[in-house]
C-alpha cells in the first residue's frame, strides 16, 4: 500500500462530539408478576434478594431483568431483633445507603431522603424501603431523565377490590398507583457518589373515578415516595407508598386514603405492609411487590462519544502515488502523453500517531479520482 502523510491541524482538522441513543423499555407486568409459573424469578440461598428473567432462568435465552431487595435502617421503629432476617434487612439499608448516597461528616451513613435533601437530617427521611436494581443490559449507559414509570396494583388485596367504592371485583375498577420522575429532566439532583438522581413521584388513578383512593399529601394529588438514581439503575421506593393514611413517626405519612390506619394487605390476606417487613423474609417481600408490578416503562441511554478527523486534500496534494506499480520505465502509467496532469486514486484513509504508528485505517467505498483540478475533504469518525 502506497502512502503519503499529513499532520492534522489540532485546533481546525479535529472535533469531539457526544451523541446519546435512546431506547424504549417496557417491562410488562405479565412477565415481571411470573409469566412462567414463577421460573423467571430466581431466589439465592443467601436469601439476601432476587432475580427476575424474561424467560426461565435455567435457560440460555434468559435474559436478567432486574432485582428486588428491601431493607430499614436500624433507627427505624420497624426493626426488632426479633424480626425475620432483621440484620440482613438492615445492612441491605446500609449497602444501598452507602454506596448511593454516602457518610456524613462524622462517619455514619446518610439516610434517604424523600425530596433529596441531604442537609435535612429530620424529616422525610425513607427508613424502610424496597430497591429495585436494573440490569446493565436494559439500562446501558443511563436511565433517560423523565421516563420513568412504574405502575402499581394498589388494591386493599393483591388481586381482589380495593376498600373504597368502585374497588370491588366485581366493579372490575382496579386502584393503581402511577409512579414517575416526573420532574427528572430538569430537577436532577447531583449530590450523589454515583451520580444524577430524581425523586419519584406518586399519583393515584383507577379505571373509575377517584373517590376514597385518592392520594394524601396536604390533600395534593401527588407526592414524592423515593428516588431514581440514573447512571446506577437502582430505584428506592417507600414502604410508605403501601401505608394507609394514619401512619406517623419515621415512616412517612402513607399515601392511600379511605383504609383509615391499616396499611395495604400484601399477598397474605391480613398481612400489612408493616407487618410484612417485620415477620416476611426479603424473598417473600419481594414476592409482595412483584406481584403489584404491572408495568415498568423507561428509555435507556447509550452515550457514544465521537471524535471527527476532517482529512483535507489541497489541489496540489496527492496526486502522485508511491506504489511502484504506478510508473513503468519511469514514466506515469495514468499518462497518455507527457503533457497530461498527473491522476492518482485515493483509496484509503490511515490515522496515525506521533511514533507514525497507525491506530486506524478507514477504507473509501470507491476509489476517489485525484488530479491538481481537485480538492477533497473526507471525513473520518471514531466511535467509543
């Protein structure tokens, strides 16, 4: 291969860009609820949190989904020696605590805090929640900022009506709760070790008009009940989010109206959301908030950086070729008389280093015609 070289002009021939690719991503609650008898959902011996596949997992099509924990912190009034895997309940808090959100000053591990305000040490703070860990292959780079949904069977019952009018079975009206960061895109918080976060919002809507299961938060019909956090993948979501409305102390206040101071039943019929936190394994907890999922919808990110190398070709540059195949008995072969301009054919692009070693090489669809009548400026990117 015949070659001739240039030295790019650092300030005019190069540029870097940044370009972010988006994807659709909807989790049907089908398979996230056990499409397949439950064979999609993993459960470790450790007990510490489980795996959810769009198909099962013993399989080589299975893809990993996500996976669901939860946990309390230690101060909160839910913890209780006596409590089923209460330790692990609260170094799962601690993990999450620390790694998303960090120490304080003197040493311990910050809490959540419903509206991300970390200097706040009182109030609003999320003692007992769920988490909700995407997988790298759904997520890629990010979650995309405002895109979040996640939408919640929120009947009195899993799978049966709700307490309020228009929630029976028979009315076929179903409670939801429609969970969004709906400010995400341009009320990111930054005060994070691992980068962007959004609080989550809350609101209730049902296949009926809103009566008693209307949302409580001085009456608004929406309310933060955890955070988004977008380069992690990990969503922390309230155990609130389950309580009724008389709930007081750490917890933060609950979110459905009309079931006076109980708290939704999980699977277990008169198993609250507290008493499952308490007396339910972290396997069976996650099985309680599954089986509410019945939709998960976001766009992922994937951040290609590029940089574009303008190759430019003066009309006096490139018009001879090196290969030796290109004279014969020293004259040009290209030539049919002496008075002809030279013609050579650009083939190739070569980027090379300081030590001329080459680090990439680009190949033209077809040989460009080069002549001193001919300016080009080709342009190369690499993608990373």
């Amino acid at each position: 291969m015949a070659t001739t070289e240039k030295i790019l002009d650092q300030t005019h021939d190069i540029v870097s860009t940044k370009t972010l690719l988006h994807e659709a991503i909807p989790l049907t609650g089908t398979i996230v609820s056990g499409t397949y008898a439950d064979n999609n959902v993993k459960n470790y011996s450790h007990g510490m949190f489980q795996s959810v596949f769009d198909y099962p997992y013993l399989s080589s099509s299975a893809n990993h989904v996500f996976d669901i924990t939860m946990g309390y912190a230690a101060s909160s009034k839910l913890s209780n020696s006596a409590n089923a895997q209460n330790q692990k309940k609260i170094n799962l808090y601690n993990q999450m605590a620390q790694v998303l959100y960090g120490y304080n000053q003197d040493g311990s591990i910050k809490s959540f805090d419903a509206d991300g305000n970390l200097s706040d040490t009182t109030t609003d703070k999320i003692k007992e929640a769920y988490f909700v860990s995407f997988s790298r292959l759904l997520m890629k780079d990010e979650i995309q900022k405002g895109t979040f949904n996640l939408t919640l069977n929120a009947n009195q019952k899993h799978g049966h009506g709700g307490g309020g009018s228009g929630g029976s079975a028979a009315s076929g009206s179903l409670y939801r709760l429609s969970i969004t960061d709906a400010s995400g895109s341009d009320s990111y918080l930054i005060n994070s070790p691992v980068g962007e976060y959004g609080v989550l919002y809350v609101t209730a809507s049902n296949m009926g008009a809103l009566t008693e299961d209307e949302l409580l938060s001085s009456h608004a019909n929406t309310a933060p009940c955890g955070l988004i956090f977008y380069q992690a993948g990990v969503c922390v979501l309230t155990a609130s989010v389950f309580a009724g409305a008389q709930v007081t102390g750490n917890r933060n206040h609950g979110f459905i109206a009309g079931l006076g101071s109980s708290s939704l039943d999980m699977d277990k019929a008169g198993t609250t959301i507290d008493n499952s936190f308490k007396s339910t394994a972290i396997s069976g907890n996650a099985d309680n908030i599954r089986h509410r999922i019945e939709s998960v919808t976001f766009n992922n990110t994937v951040e290609l950086n590029s940089t574009i190398f303008f190759c430019r070709i003066n009309h006096n540059e490139f018009n001879y070729s090196a290969n030796p195949t290109y004279l014969t008995a020293s004259q040009i072969r290209v030539k049919n008389i002496k008075s002809d301009p030279p013609v050579s054919y650009i083939t190739s692009i070569g980027l090379y280093d300081a030590q001329d070693r080459l680090l990439a090489c680009g190949k033209l669809s077809e040989p460009l015609r080069k002549d001193p009548t001919i300016e080009y400026t080709l342009r190369a990117r690499l993608d990373y």
